[in-house]
C-alpha cells in the first residue's frame, strides 16, 4: 500500500528541497490525489453499498461521507420497511411539486429526487444530499440503495495510506511529483502543463486500460451498438469505464 510518507519524500527528491516550499506535502498530494479522482470515474471508485435513510418530516437524504457522485438512480432497498422507488429529476422540479403538489408522502412508494450542495456551517466544503418530494411521514434507516462514485478521501498526516488499488500508484506518484514541481517552478513549466503531459503518458493509459478492462463482460449484445460497445470494453478499447452507466 502506498504511504503519504513516500510520496512526501518523492516531493523532496523531485524539488531537491526537505523544506516546505509553497504548499504542505500532504496539501500537494491531496491536490494530486483530487486531480487523479476527477480525470474519470475509475472502478475503483465505485461503491456497491451506499445507503439513503428516510427521515419523518425531513425533505432530504444524507449521502455516504465519501460521496463523489452517482453512479445510477437509487432503487429499493432488501432491508427496507417497503420497496420504493425515486426517479431523479431537477431541483426546480422539487420545488415546484412542494409548492404546488398536497404532500402524499403516507403512500410512502414513489420520490423524485435531485442532487443538491448544501454549505457546511460553521466552515468547511459543502456537503452533497439528495432533496425528495415528497417529504416521508415515516423514518426508515433503509430508504435506498444507492450506487456511487467516491470522492478522493484527503490524508492528514504521513502515515496515512491512500485509498488506490496498486496500479495506480505509479500514476498518482508522478501527479505529486509533477504538482509539487508545477508549484516550485512553475516558470519553467505550470502545473496544468506538467498534468496535461501525464494524462498523455504511457503510464496513464495503463492504468486506465487496466481499470477499464476489470469486467470486459456485460452480458449478451442487445444491438449492433451494443455489441460494438461490449467488444470495445472487452478489449479496453477507447478506455471506457467497466460499470454499464452513463456519466453525462
């Protein structure tokens, strides 16, 4: 497993300085560690076991701590009181059904939802929910499943591990090189210079070729499009991501 601890001496020996430049070595590799999260959604982000609680007379559901984004809608839960199901839709929507719409949440079978940030109080990041209408009269611990995308978990002191699988450490290892580089020197050439060549690199479409390639079977063709689909990711053609979701 890779250790912060390491990648905090790869900044030294790349800025050939033990002292701290512009920014921390843990605030560098966090930096590297969200760019890399960003670039795709990785397989190895993804969550099979996110859960949403429905809460009496509150209008929204609290996402896992280590949400990033969505990975499909959410649908009934096994555990569940009863089987619901909630179609995702735009906020403006949610609203509007609140002002327009008697709250029929006693049925307590079919939501609408949207994602939404809410801002951290006193201070921090906002915190991403899912609004719903309508707003349930009963509480249940299982709401939904939900399948997700984690976001890049920050570490906070040198002996963190990060949260990769080992092929991409490689990659990661030169993110925080080259970002540590693009701070100190930028000059000679700027982070996003240094980032742009990395994600143009050998070393990353290995990684992307072997994340993608983890499940190349998604079951039998449905069409021509289908079937050039599932060929494209059997062979991690064109790099796509292994999960049969669509992204916007």
């Amino acid at each position: 497993m890779l250790q912060a601890r390491e990648l905090i001496q790869l900044i030294a020996h790349k800025v050939d300085s033990s002292d701290q430049g512009a920014m921390s070595g843990i605030a560098i590799i966090n930096e590297a560690g969200r760019f890399l999260f960003g670039l795709r959604p990785w397989a190895f982000r993804l969550r099979p076991d996110g859960v949403l609680a429905l809460v009496a007379a509150q209008q929204y559901c609290a996402l896992p701590a280590d949400f990033g984004r969505m990975a499909g809608d959410p649908m009934p839960h096994p555990s569940g009181a009863r089987s619901r199901w909630m179609q995702m839709t735009t906020y403006e929507t949610i609203l509007k059904l609140r002002g327009t719409q008697a709250n029929v949440g006693a049925s307590d079978g079919s939501y609408v939802g949207a994602l939404v940030a809410k801002d951290a109080s006193p201070s921090g990041p906002p915190t991403n929910r899912i609004e719903i209408w309508p707003t349930p009269t009963a509480s249940d611990a299982n709401g939904f499943k939900i399948p997700y995308f984690a976001k890049w978990v920050d570490v906070v002191i040198d002996t963190d591990f990060v949260n990769i699988p080992d092929y991409v450490e490689g990659l990661l290892r030169h993110m925080v090189r080259e970002t540590a580089a693009g701070y100190e020197n930028d000059a000679e050439k700027s982070v996003w210079e240094r980032m742009d060549a990395i994600v143009g690199s050998a070393i990353y479409v290995s990684a992307v070729s072997e994340d993608a390639g983890m499940q190349p079977n998604l079951g039998p063709p449905q069409s021509g499009a289908a079937e050039s689909v599932a060929a494209s990711r059997g062979s991690a053609a064109g790099h796509g991501t292994f999960y049969p979701v669509l992204i916007p």
